[in-house]
C-alpha cells in the first residue's frame, strides 16, 4: 500500500503542490504540514510521507497541503441585519420594549402605544399578518425597496439614512410656524396642578372624546397618572398630547362652567394651554413628525384654535397635518393593514377625523376642497368600543350587531365615504373625477340606498335616552336632508327644470335640516356636545326656504317651513349665548343684517300675496324677532343711518352664504340661472338684487364635522 500514497511531489491531479501553494496562498512559501491522520490524533507527525505513524497503523497517510483548506465560514452581515430586523419586528408586534440597534430620531419614526416603536409603514419588517395584510392591496411603489431588490448595497443609504441625513444637515425648523423661540421655555411649569389635570381629562372624556375619537382610553389614561407624578420626565409627544386634550377640554366649555371649575376665564386658560401645546409641540419635532401621538396633539391644537382663527390660516395649518399624515401612510390602507388592530384602527379614525375637519375650514376659506376626493382609500373605522381594542391583540374582535362609544365618529365617516364618490359631491368640487363617481347613475336611489343601510347597521342599535345616540340619531336626520338637497340642486344645469312636486320636496328637505337642528339642540343632556352642535347651523335651510317663499309666497308648505324658522331661530338663539350676542350686536355683521333683511323682504312678499287675496296674515315669531332687533340695533345708530325701509340693492348675497358649517366638504357654487331653472329666482331681479350674480354656497355641507359655528 505504500508504493501507492501519493508524495509530495506527484499528486491525483498531476499538478504540483507548489502550483497548489501558489494558487492557494499566493506568492508565499509553502510549508509543510502535518498529515490529517497525525492531525486528527492530535499527535507528532514526522512530515515525511508516508510517516511512521501511518505506517504503524496500516493507514493511508495524506499530507494536510493536499486539501483544499476549508474557509471558515463568515457570517454574512447582510443575513445578521436582516435577522436583527425580523427579531426587532417580533418585538415590537408583541409591544415589548428593547434597545433597538440604530437609535433613530423619534420624531422620524412611526409609534404606538405613546412610545413604542413600530415599523415603518411600506418597509419589509412592517409587514404583519394581521387581518388584511394577506391581500394585498394596491400599494405605491416604495423607491427604495426597488433598488434593493437590486443592489444589496443600497441598504444602507434607505429612507432610515436618508432621514438621519438630513437631521444632520438641516437644522430644528420646527418653530417656523409658531415663531422662533429666543429662549428655553420651562413647559413643565406651564401644567395645571394634578388634580386640575383629572379635571380636565374627565371633561375631554365627557365632551370631547365621544365626537373625535381620535385618542385611546385605556393606553392613555395610565400614561396621564405616571405624567401627572413627575412632569419633568414626561415624553415630549406625550406632553404636547396632554396639552391638546387641555386645550380641547377648554374649548369645549362656556365662559361660565370655566369660571365655576376653575376659577378662571376660559379665555385665559386656553391661551395658556395653546401656548404649551405650541411650545410641546416644537420640542417633539411636529413638523417632522412620524409619530401618530404627536400628530394628534397638533389636530387637537387646530381644533382648539378654531373659533379665534381665520378661516384661510386655519386651512393653512391643516394643510401641514394633513400633509404630516400622509407622509405616515395613514391615508392609504395598504399602509395601515401592515399595522396591528389597535394602531390600524386610531391611524384611520385620525385620518377621517383630520380629513372632515380639513374639508369644512377649507369650504370657510372659500376653495373649493379637494380633502374628500376618491384618491385614497383608508377604510371607515370600526363600530368598536376602546375596551375591545388591546395593544396585544393580532386580529380585530368579532364584529357585533350592535351600538358602540365610537357610533358618531363611524357613521360620520361612514356617511362622507359615501358622498365622496357621488356625482353630486364630485360635480361641485372636482367635476375631473366625475368618471370614477360610484354612484353616478342616480345619486337619489344612492341617498335611499345609504339611509337603510346607516338606520340597519347603525341606528337601529341607538338608544335616544343616550345624549350621543340621540346627537348621532338626529344628525343623521339632517345629513340626509342636506344630501337629498344637494342631489335637488346637482340637477341645475340639466336642460329639463325641475317639477312643482321636485321643488315641493326640496322644501320638505330644508324643513327637515330645520326640525333635526330644533331636535339637537334642545336636549339639555346635550350640552356638553356644545362645542361641536354649533357645526350643525342649517344655513342652505335657511337660505332654499327663504328664496322658494320669496318666488312662491303661497306654497303649500309656507306654514310649515316660516313655523320651523322660528322654532330652529328661537332654539338657537337661546341655546348660544355667543351666537345671540353677536345676532343682537350693533356692530355691522354682514351674516345676520344680511340674513334679517331677507327673511323680511320674504315675509313681504307673503303679506303682499296674502292682501291681493283680501285676507290679513300674522307674522311668524322668527320676522317678530328680527324687527325687535333692528329696532334695538337703530337706537344706537345716527339719524343717517335710521332708514325705514330695507335697501334691497345693499343686500350682498355673498356675505349671506358666508362662512358657515356644514359638514362633509361639500363646496357649493350655484349661479343665479341655476336657481332660476329650479323654480326659485326673483320675480323681480333688478328690485331684489341687481348685483347678484353667483351664489356660493361656500358652506353647503353634510353636517357632520369638526368646526365651530361661525357666525359672523
């Protein structure tokens, strides 16, 4: 067998070992090494082959430089990466705190649960098999993760890089909108004391939460404890959510309840909590922001500030936050379904929440809103209660056939995803997208559609004993009243004019908007609800009512609708103080002497119509009411000023369809050949207006939004 080993200098495959050292090792020399048996045996080898060791056990003796060595195995850093990644996501999906690898900014990172990290929205790791996530949806392509698929290199030149660049380079912008802060401010000691803090949470839970919605309960409220022991160490988002809900809970207050809770006037301590929220807000990187939390103490802010705000500025700033939030991806499901069921679900309530309230300043700063457009697709949140929402969870509870603490912000959200893809909504906003209208064909079947499919899965759950069933049930009512007008007037520029019994029903509607305004309103369980019922004034009722009586005096509805006018015009008088002080004022406000002037330019026409026929008609409470308060508002005017009768040419439309709530982003602009085809223009153009010439009806709306009454 020894004549047959193989030696140094003859190998299997002809070549020496010298051309294996060289192709091995270079240009080095090559040394001998022990043969494998010796070193298996851990034993002394001679180096001769065959050695004495082989020999003696009759083994075949192969010198170690023969073999191939075997490269140690490295192990890729591309396949740790990627490792590390999938072992952070399982932690983060089971909300278990860690150190992640790269400490990221966390004003540039998605979090739930107010402060755990989540994955980015799009990114491979974010993908969870949570419900939805399995069918994929449509999803724009992510430039970054096209290159990877690629180029394996581009790791580490990601969006994660990208972002951390550019904290690098560009300096904290973040004051840029509330000014630039030349000192440190002490935000701690700008909160109230701690049990102001529980008062003012327990006033945002009652009065404030039931409507957005946009906050959860049981993850929030033991944040809130811990804070209110040491608000040194509370979390900058944290802190800016805190004021936010101060904020908010202040400004869901009358003057009154601010003196009788706190001791203070409510103006006073909203300035003081706008102010800490402005300056939280900074600290966090607001503007910047991939942080659900903090976006919401921003919309809480914009809310807060809503009644002191013009309209365009207020647009302005909700054009940051809408644009923050689709920076996040919570406009677009194929985002949010990667998310687990408690954060999918508070992404898409803050979205609908965000984007109403963005639709109806946008109508009161007089533009026509994109917000509602068809060009994304987040779905309407759940019927569920806080309590069936856990940061745990890895699948939505079951759906039950009943009511929950959410009913007003789902059907709201329910009701504009519907409208948003009508003909009617489109032809007045974004007549471009009419071809994607789903229901084109007839929007008023659609009306009938949605209104039994809102009372079987939402309404018929309501109890009216509760004050928020009664508030949803009731503006519900006036929702649908408001479309069916809206379909009445979409059919303007069609060549045939609408019918007596087309007009009629028009009537009915606005009457109806009236009623469900008279209903809201004069429950006092609702009070609470103040802040957000004064969205609800029912302005195009007023304004189709006034108008089809001024054409047609006698209609068979008359009595009817002048009776609505001034049980609605009563109740609101009387259930805003603000709203009364300001319809009283002797200070010009072109909404009410405008609005007063018509209402009595129609009640004359009544009268006039009434005497031809040889019969006498008493006026209504609501043209009692206006003449008393003219009569007021001439006995602090100049002789000059104190006319007896009403300049109908001084009358200006468009300050009449002025700036006020309506709701779901409906931007209405009809001209005067329009409402004449309906059957509602003047007799008598020249006499009642010469100037009239388009009518916007910049806040015809839905009725279900976030903004406060504005009437003057």
């Amino acid at each position: 067998m020894s004549g047959s080993q193989p030696t140094p200098d003859a190998s299997p495959s002809g070549d020496s070992p010298d051309t294996h050292g060289a192709a091995a090792q270079g240009l080095k020399s090559k040394r001998i090494l022990a043969c494998i048996l010796c070193q298996q045996r851990k034993i002394k080898c001679e180096r001769k082959f065959p050695c004495s060791n082989c020999i003696k056990s009759n083994a075949q003796c192969v010198p170690a430089n023969l073999v191939p060595r075997q490269r140690k195995r490295r192990f890729p850093e591309r396949e740790l990466l990627e490792r590390l990644r999938r072992y952070e996501d399982i932690l983060r999906k089971n909300n278990l705190k860690f150190d992640p690898m790269h400490k990221e900014d966390p004003n540039t990172k998605s979090t739930d649960a107010h402060g755990d990290d989540a994955s980015e929205p799009g990114s491979p790791e974010a993908t969870a098999d949570f419900p939805g996530s399995s069918d994929r949806l449509p999803e724009a392509k992510n430039f970054w993760n096209a290159m990877r698929q690629g180029f394996h290199e581009v790791d580490h030149i990601g969006e994660v890089a990208a972002r951390e660049a550019w904290d690098e380079i560009y300096e904290d912008n973040d004051q840029i909108l509330f000014g630039i802060r030349k000192t440190v401010i002490d935000i701690p000691s700008l909160q109230p004391e701690p049990v102001q803090v529980f008062r003012l949470w327990q006033i945002y839970l009652d009065n404030v939460n039931p409507l957005l919605k946009v906050t959860h309960t049981p993850t929030l409220q033991p944040c809130i404890i811990e804070a209110v022991s040491n608000f040194e160490k509370v979390s900058p988002v944290l802190e800016a959510l805190m004021f936010g809900i101060y904020s908010m809970a202040i400004h869901s207050l009358t003057n009154a309840d601010c003196q009788a809770t706190f001791g203070s006037p409510r103006d006073d301590l909203l300035h003081k909590y706008q102010y800490g929220c402005q300056q939280a807000l900074v600290k966090c990187g607001y503007l910047r922001t991939g942080d659900r939390d903090c976006l919401t103490a921003f919309y809480l802010y914009l809310l807060s500030v809503s009644k002191a705000t013009d309209p365009r500025c207020l647009s302005s700033m909700l054009g940051v936050a809408v644009r923050i939030a689709q920076r996040m991806g919570i406009h677009l499901e194929a985002s949010n379904s990667t998310f687990p069921p408690l954060e999918a679900e508070m992404r898409r309530r803050l979205w609908w929440s965000l984007i109403l309230y963005d639709a109806r300043v946008g109508e009161m700063a007089d533009h026509k809103s994109a917000a509602l457009a068809p060009t994304w697709d987040c779905q309407v949140p759940l019927s569920l209660n806080d309590s069936d929402l856990r940061p745990e969870m890895k699948e939505f509870p079951a759906m039950e056939p009943k009511s929950s603490e959410a009913i007003y912000a789902v059907v709201r959200s329910d009701i504009a995803n519907f409208y948003r893809h009508t003909s009617s909504y489109l032809d007045f906003n974004i007549p471009a997208l009419k071809a994607v209208a789903s229901v084109a064909k007839n929007d008023g079947l659609g009306i009938e559609t949605l209104e039994k499919r809102v009372e079987e899965k939402y309404l018929k759950f309501c109890d009216p004993e509760n004050p928020l069933h009664f508030l949803t049930i009731w503006t519900t009512r006036l929702t649908l009243a408001k479309a069916r007008l809206v379909v009445h007037y979409s059919k303007a520029s069609s060549n045939s004019p609408p019918t007596e019994a087309e007009n009629d029903a028009a009537i009915l509607q606005a009457i109806a908007m009236l009623e469900s305004d008279t209903k809201i309103i004069s429950l006092p369980s609702v009070r609470g609800f103040v802040w957000m019922g004064n969205i609800h004034f029912p302005l195009p009722g007023y304004i189709h009512l006034v108008y089809a009586l001024r054409q047609n005096p006698l209609n068979r509805h008359a009595e009817h609708a002048w009776r609505a006018m001034s049980e609605n015009s009563a109740m609101r008088l009387s259930y805003n103080s603000e709203m009364r002080q300001k319809f009283e004022a002797k200070a010009k406000n072109p909404l009410f002497r405008n609005l007063t002037k018509i209402i009595l330019l129609t009640w004359d026409a009544r009268v006039a119509a009434e005497e031809a026929l040889g019969r006498t008609v008493a006026p209504p409470d609501i043209v009692v009411r206006v003449k008393a308060i003219q009569a007021a508002r001439m006995e602090g005017e100049s002789p000059q000023s104190q006319t007896g009768s009403i300049d109908v040419d001084d009358i200006n439309i468009n300050d009449i369809i002025m700036n006020m709530p309506g709701g779901l982003g409906m931007d209405w602009q009809l001209d005067y050949n329009q409402m004449e085809a309906m059957g509602i223009g003047m007799p008598d153009q020249s006499s009642f207006n010469s100037n009239i010439n388009q009518l916007n009806w910049a806040t015809m709306g839905w009725g279900i939004s976030n903004q406060q009454n504005r009437p003057g």
